[in-house]
C-alpha cells in the first residue's frame, strides 16, 4: 500500500486527454533529425523566416520548438543574434564522449551483474548482413548500424534510467558520428571493433568489454577531433 492511501478509498485521479504530437513538437522531431544527420551543420545559424516558410508553419510553435531545442543543448542562443546549431569543438566532443562513455560502460557492467551475457548475441548479429567487401564504410547505412549496436547494448542494461540518460546523448552521438563518417578508409576496423565488443560481453569478459569500449570511444573521438583541427 501506498504510504498515506488508505485501501479502499476512491480518489480521484486528474489526468489529460490523450493528445496527438503538437506542432511544436513536430518540428523539433524534424530540425533533430537535420542537426543529426548534418543538413543543419555545427555552427550553422538558424533563421526564422526561412525556417517558417520551408516547414509550412507560424513562427510562434517555430519558436517554442526552437526554445526546447536550446533546452536540450542543440542550438545556442545569441542575444540579438538569433540561435545557431551546436558547435562540435574539442571541449563539446570530449564532454559528450565523458558523458557517452561513462553511460555504456555502466550497461557492459549491469549486463554482467545481471546475468544477460548471452543475450548479447543480438549486438553481434547486428553486423551479420553488412557486405564487407562492397560497402561503403562511410554510408549512412553504416552509421545507422553503429547507432543500432549502442543503443541496444544500453537497452540490454534492463536499466530504465540509463536508458533515458542515453536518449537524451543521442541527437549530438548522431551528429558525431556523421562527422566521423568520412574518417573511415574501410569498412573492416569500424565492424571489427563492435564485433570484438559484442564477443567479450557475451563471453561474460567485463574488464575486457570495458577496455574495448575505451579504445572505441577514444578512437571515435580522435577522429572527430582530428577533423575539427584540419584544414577546410
């Protein structure tokens, strides 16, 4: 029983109807997925007219969905200079490799703890169809796959709050990976290196999975600041 609620007793519940996705929230869903894959680059500033008039909208839901946006650490406000996507410098990409890694290394270690090693054979598997001979490992199929792995290993977690934790990395892990792409000279290492990851999970290896998971984000990083620090 709930502490306070005596049994029995009827007690109202005030609740909303069911609504479906509001404007504001649709429009964020969509300059999301722009950020993520790269249409809206790093840095890029967001104007709102133009905004307005390609997605079909009033400036008003436009505008809350840009404020949730800002919310989420996406876009950055500029007084008297409008809002502009995120910039992935060197402090950005190692803070949210910090954040990245800190959540996934926790799922490898719960996964251990609670006994779904061999459930992990679905992280392994993910990989199974890709056509290491004729695939582009810069393809955005790959990336997605990539996504897929990271996202199922903290779902194997069973851990509702590291989930949540990870949804909300997700969008700027999107962004790094497509910056990352074209870092890639074959599709061989970027496979090679979840599959290892996957093996030693299931094996029931944590220091080892652990350890994979480190030199994977490091990798991923370096690439990323590699990339920031070149010439255009």
């Amino acid at each position: 029983m709930v502490p306070g609620v005596e049994a029995g007793r009827d007690k109202p519940i005030v609740l909303q109807a069911i609504q479906q996705d509001t404007t504001p929230t649709l429009i964020a869903r969509q300059l999301r997925r722009a950020i993520a894959t790269g249409q809206l680059a790093p840095g890029e500033q967001l104007m709102e007219a133009a905004l307005a008039r390609s997605l079909g909208v009033s400036r008003a839901p436009l505008r809350e969905a840009l404020q949730r946006l800002t919310q989420e650490g996406l876009l950055i406000g500029h007084r008297n200079r409008g809002v502009r996507v995120m910039e992935l410098d060197e402090d950005t990409v190692r803070d949210i490799y910090l954040a990245r890694g800190a959540v996934e290394r926790a799922a490898i270690e719960q996964i251990g703890l609670a006994g779904r090693a061999a459930e992990a054979i679905v992280l392994s598997e993910l990989f199974d169809g890709v056509d290491e001979e004729g695939q582009d490992p810069s393809s955005q199929e790959i990336s997605e796959l990539d996504m897929s792995f990271h996202e199922k290993l903290v779902e194997l977690s069973g851990s509702p709050r590291l989930q949540r934790m990870h949804r909300t990395l997700l969008t700027q892990v999107r962004m790094c990976l497509t910056h990352m792409q074209a870092t890639y000279e074959s599709i061989d290492h970027r496979v090679n290196e979840h599959r290892a990851l996957a093996e030693a999970i299931i094996a029931g290896d944590t220091d080892r999975a652990v350890a994979l998971l480190r030199a994977h984000m490091d990798d991923g990083m370096n690439r990323l600041l590699r990339g920031a620090t070149s010439p255009a």
